[in-house]
C-alpha cells in the first residue's frame, strides 16, 4: 500500500495499461465514528466495478481483477487508519491502494486505461514537502502540505535508529542519561568523558550520514519535493555538514520534533515553506508572461491541445479545484494535464489566486 504517488509512480500509470483497467476512489474519514461507513461505501463502489465489468467486458476474467479489491472490504486495520481520501487502483498485473491527504470525487470506473485525474491534481501540487524528524538515535519522515501531515512509513534500507544504521559497529559508551523537558529523544543529556564522548560523536556522523543517503535513495529523490529538517538546534550543522541531499531546505525547524504534536510540526513547516511557494508560483507567472510576449504561450484550450499533442508544452499551470468539462464529461483541464505529462512536459496545479490567466490554464512552449 502506498500512502502518496511520487512521479515515477504516477508516468508508470500513464503509461498503456493491460486492460480492463479498474479505478476506484473514495472521500474517506481519519476518525471515529465517521470512518465506520467508509467500507460500507466503498463495497458498493466495488459493486459498481462488478457490474460495469460484465456489461463493458464480459470475456474479461471478472474474478481475478475484483479479488484484491473484495479483499480489501474486510480488512479492519486498513479501515482504523485513512487518510482524507483513497484511491484504489487494479489491472491485470496490478493492484494499488494510495491514501491521500486531500477528499477526492467518489469514482468507480471501468476502461482501457485508469482514472488519474484525482491523483494528478494530488500529486503535481506545487505545496508539497517532507519533514525529517531527527534526533541523534532515530529519525521519523513526514509528507504534507499546508493542511495536512502525515508520517511516512520508511522504505527498506531506511534505518529508523542508530542501531539499525550502524549495527555492530555501533560504539556502546557507559553513560548516564538525564532527561530534560520530558521523555523527547534528542532533548536527553548524556554524560560521558573522554574517548567514550568522542566516539559517541563519530557514531552520530556516521549515523547522520547513512540517514542522508538514505532518505535521498528512497523518499527525496522520488518523492522531488523539499526537505525540511526538524531537530534540535544542535543537529542542525553537523547533520547540513554531512548532507548531500539538494532537496534539504535551507531552513528548518529548530525544536525537538518528539515534543511537537503533528498538528505543530506542521504548522510549522508550513511557515518555513510558504516563502518557497509563493516565489515559486509568482516565478511560474513571470515565466508566463516573458513566453507570451514572445509568442510561446496560451491561455487557449484548443491551442494547448494541439501543441500538447505535438510535445511542444513545457509547462502547464492548471488551477486547483476547477473543473472544465469537456463533450464527453471529461474533465479538459485534466486531459490536458495527463496528454502533457505523457509527452515529456511539466504540469503544476495552482490556487485560482495564483493563475496569471483567467481560463485556468496556462501553457508555455519549447518552440
């Protein structure tokens, strides 16, 4: 189960699926007792793929496609811990679930090929970001947004402690720990004496540096969002001195991480990432602008469309949460989105506020 698409993920599922191609989503719920109908709702979403699969594609084998998605129905855990919404995804050599931090439509659809549009608007937001939570014994990774933060399960190879970084080699110094501030990791003071403080010393670098190359493996480099790191102000220049990750961010969040609630950290981060953002988008608005006083650019569905299918969009600004829908109840700007990803381009979805244009669109050209 994934609980976010990275951009790898997301091209391999625009790629030409074996079909039937099976999509399913759903606004879920995080707490009790709105939660207790979201397996209700989403049998008879699968249901609705039973039936739309008999009539649409009946030589198809029904069974083997709908298996996983039955199998969910009955799994407790899965439904004691969603998100705001759920995506469910299955063909004949795939099946994906993905929680998602943002409501999405309630979908359930049969064709040659899935359903993207709500995953797309997720996962080409320009306010994502990563939080590490770090102390010099473990680490914790978070991915959120202005609204929302989540913890990340950590990909194999990613050491969550000190022991599972160093193993062995980790050095075991006789020390005394006293704790200040509570229980927080990272807010103890240890006491310890010559050699025994420096190698406690080297353990943390060499355990910081394997957490930063993996963190960059695994979770930065896929995910290509920022990474903000929070820690105790103490960790914060030996842990930048080691790293290589170019998607660190230059701030951080100077507090011990494990005496912050989630709802805190994100705030938090929030603070330290807006500034990005908003250059960000005013950066895409000028770059507009420059494109269209040069004759490389358009507000104009049918002419995105058409450079869109002949690989000339560079960019696409789509506006967030605005729907155009198209002859066949498509949603255009979202079909543009996908044809442009397709093609090699770049898609970002931005508020309505931020939109240079008033179409809810914005192309810029390579040529």
């Amino acid at each position: 189960m994934n609980i976010a698409i990275t951009p790898t993920q997301l091209h391999e599922l625009l790629a030409p699926q074996a079909g039937p191609c099976l999509s399913l989503y759903l606004p879920t719920h995080r707490h009790h007792p709105e939660n207790q109908q979201d397996p209700i709702r989403y049998k008879n979403l699968v249901r609705q793929l039973e039936s739309a699969l008999a009539t649409q594609y009946p030589q198809a084998d029904a069974r083997a496609l709908l298996d996983p998605f039955f199998a969910l129905t009955t799994n407790a855990p899965f439904w004691a811990h969603t998100w705001d919404g759920l995506a469910v995804l299955g063909s004949p050599t795939s099946f994906r679930t993905i929680k998602l931090q943002r409501p999405v439509p309630t979908v359930a659809t049969v064709a040659t090929t899935f359903h993207l549009k709500p995953l797309l608007r997720i996962q080409q937001s320009a306010e994502r970001y990563q939080v590490l939570a770090l102390s010099r014994r473990e680490i914790r990774l978070y991915d959120g947004n202005r609204d929302q933060l989540d913890e990340v399960t950590l990909a194999p190879g990613v050491p969550a402690n000190i022991k599972e970084a160093l193993g062995d080699e980790l050095t075991e110094p006789h020390e005394t720990v006293a704790s200040h501030g509570g229980a927080a990791l990272g807010s103890q003071m240890r006491h310890t004496q010559g050699t025994k403080a420096d190698e406690v010393d080297v353990d943390e670098q060499r355990f910081f540096r394997a957490v930063d190359r993996a963190i960059l493996e695994h979770h930065s480099r896929p995910a290509n969002v920022p990474l903000i790191l929070a820690a105790l102000t103490q960790y914060h220049t030996p842990f930048r001195h080691v790293s290589h990750n170019p998607h660190l961010y230059p701030h951080g969040i100077e507090a011990d991480p494990w005496a912050l609630t989630t709802a805190d950290l994100c705030q938090r981060a929030w603070k330290v990432i807006e500034p990005e953002f908003r250059a960000k988008l005013k950066s895409h608005a000028e770059a507009y602008g420059a494109a269209h006083a040069r004759a490389l650019a358009s507000d104009d569905y049918q002419y995105v469309a058409d450079a869109a299918a002949a690989s000339r969009v560079q960019t696409l600004l789509v506006e967030a949460d605005r729907t155009i829908l198209g002859l066949n109840g498509d949603d255009l700007l979202d079909d543009l989105a996908e044809l442009v990803l397709q093609r090699g381009g770049h898609v970002v979805v931005v508020p309505a506020a931020d939109m240079p244009t008033s179409t809810g669109l914005a192309a810029t050209f390579r040529f």
